[in-house]
C-alpha cells in the first residue's frame, strides 16, 4: 500500500519540486533586476514545460531606493516560498507588487478577447468597511470619484514611472477630510493600455464599494488606492481643490 502511494506521488512532487527551484530561480533575478532597474521593474520567464514560471516584480513608485526595492520583492518571495510546495500562482500588493504564475502566460501583449494583457481574472481588492457618513455624501463620493479618474490620468501620463498620487480638498463645499490617492501601471504599458487598465478597474466600483471611505483594487498590471489619511511619503502630484459651491 505504501508503496503504491509513493509511486502515485512520486511524479507529482517531482514536477512541483522542479517548478519551485523555477520560482526560487526566479526570485533571485527578479529582486536584482528591479533593485537596478531605473523605474523598479522586471519581469522574468523562466524553465520549460510544464514548469514554466511568468513572473513579474514592481516597486511603488514612492520607493525610490533600489536596494530597498530589490528586499521588498527578495522577502516576499522569502516568505511565499517558505513552506514544502511551491503554490502555482501567487501574488502581492503592497510597497512591491509580485506576480507569479505557471503556464499563464501573464506577460503576454494585450488582446482584445481578454482584455489588458490577459488580465481577466477577477481584481484583487481591500475595502475600508466604514461607509461616507459625514458631509454631503453624494457630493463626497463623486468627488473621489472624480480624484480617482484623473489619478488614473495622470499615472498614464507620467512617464516613465506610469505613477501617480493626489489629493481632493473638499473644505470649500463640505466638511469631509482630505482624500489622498495613489494609482500605478507597469511602466511597458502604453499610457492608452495603462489609462484602459486603471478606466477598467475603476468601472468595477459599484455603488456599495464607492460609498466606502477608503480602498485599493489591483489587477496584475495596475492599482489604484484611496484613503481619507495620507499614506504615501512625498507630495501629492495632482491637488484638487473642490470646485467653488
Ligand atoms: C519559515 O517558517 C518557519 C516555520 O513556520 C518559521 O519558523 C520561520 O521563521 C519562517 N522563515 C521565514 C523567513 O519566514
Ligand atoms: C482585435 O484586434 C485586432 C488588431 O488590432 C483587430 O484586427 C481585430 O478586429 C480585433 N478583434 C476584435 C474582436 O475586436
Ligand atoms: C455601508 O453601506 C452599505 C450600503 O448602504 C450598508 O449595507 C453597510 O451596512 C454599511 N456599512 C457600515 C459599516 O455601516
Ligand atoms: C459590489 O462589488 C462588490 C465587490 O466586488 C461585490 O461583493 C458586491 O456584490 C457588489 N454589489 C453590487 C450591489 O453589485
């Protein structure tokens, strides 16, 4: 019996054990390459069929150190690899985005069945789970409604980092506290591919998410964040005061 279930197993772990040295190959080249690289990006394939490992590594665009960048991705892959079996498919957004898949190609061009590049899989996302209840709350969330479109905007323009953060000053028409924002692409993408990825996720807030005081939803090539506090270090790059009542 115990040897029945060794062979049955046998081929298995074989194959995960290949595609985790794949993945630890991975790990090493791509903290190195976004630690040098100018706008803190790499992306990596690496190992043959079946095994084969899409990987891509990009630090927030408030990180401006490459040695830092180069740790944030070094120990996140230190603590997802830490365990007997390698998972297939991973990912991270935090101060460093990491994604990693076996076989899914997440690297490939955009096509336009499966919307930018190959990303159709659901968003991650993180809501604060307290609703607007001050001021005029219609008014409050168009108006970070509206910091989030042109926060998306301006990443998409911002070359070559494709990085954006803002703030919406609403003291003029209502008493709600200022909203920071922060929105992110992969700086490969085109400013029309990042602007279509930052649009789409933003057209996935549905009424219920947009009453909330603050969020974050990520796809595997853009992000975007909203807080009624700051949470980035540097200036805001966009400052909008509300318009005059
Ligand atoms: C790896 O896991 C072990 C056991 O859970 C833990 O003691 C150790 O601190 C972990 N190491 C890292 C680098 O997270
Ligand atoms: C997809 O894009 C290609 C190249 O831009 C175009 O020729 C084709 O008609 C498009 N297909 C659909 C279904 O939109
Ligand atoms: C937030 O608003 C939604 C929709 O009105 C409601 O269902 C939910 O209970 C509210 N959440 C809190 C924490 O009050
Ligand atoms: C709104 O989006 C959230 C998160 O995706 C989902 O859980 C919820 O069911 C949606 N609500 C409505 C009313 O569509």
């Amino acid at each position: 019996m115990a040897i029945i279930l060794l062979l049955l197993l046998a081929p298995s772990l074989a194959a995960a054990d290949v595609f985790c040295d794949n993945v630890k190959a991975i790990a090493t080249t791509l903290s190195k390459n976004a630690a040098s690289s100018p706008v803190h990006f790499a992306t990596k394939t690496f190992g043959g069929a079946p095994n084969v490992v899409f990987a891509l590594g990009l630090c927030r665009g408030d990180v401006l150190d490459g040695p830092a960048c180069g740790d944030c991705i070094a120990n996140w892959f230190g603590k997802a690899l830490n365990r007997t079996r390698c998972d297939k498919a991973r990912s991270t957004y935090g101060d460093c985005i990491v994604v990693y898949s076996a076989g899914d190609d997440i690297l490939a061009a955009p096509s336009n069945t499966t919307g930018a590049y190959g990303d159709n899989t659901p968003p991650f996302q993180q809501w604060n789970i307290k609703n607007v209840t001050t001021g005029d709350v219609p008014l409050v969330v168009g108006l970070v409604r509206e910091l989030l479109v042109e926060t998306a905007e301006k990443a998409a323009t911002t070359a070559p980092r494709l990085y954006a953060t803002g703030v919406m000053d609403m003291a003029r028409v209502t008493t709600y506290p200022k909203v920071y924002s922060q929105a992110q692409c992969t700086p490969d993408l085109f400013a029309d591919d990042c602007s279509a990825c930052l649009r789409r996720l933003l057209g996935m807030v549905n009424s219920t998410m947009s009453l909330r005081i603050g969020g974050q939803m990520a796809v595997t090539r853009c992000y975007f964040r909203y807080e009624a506090y700051r949470f980035y270090d540097a200036q805001p790059m966009l400052i909008l005061p509300s318009p005059p009542p």
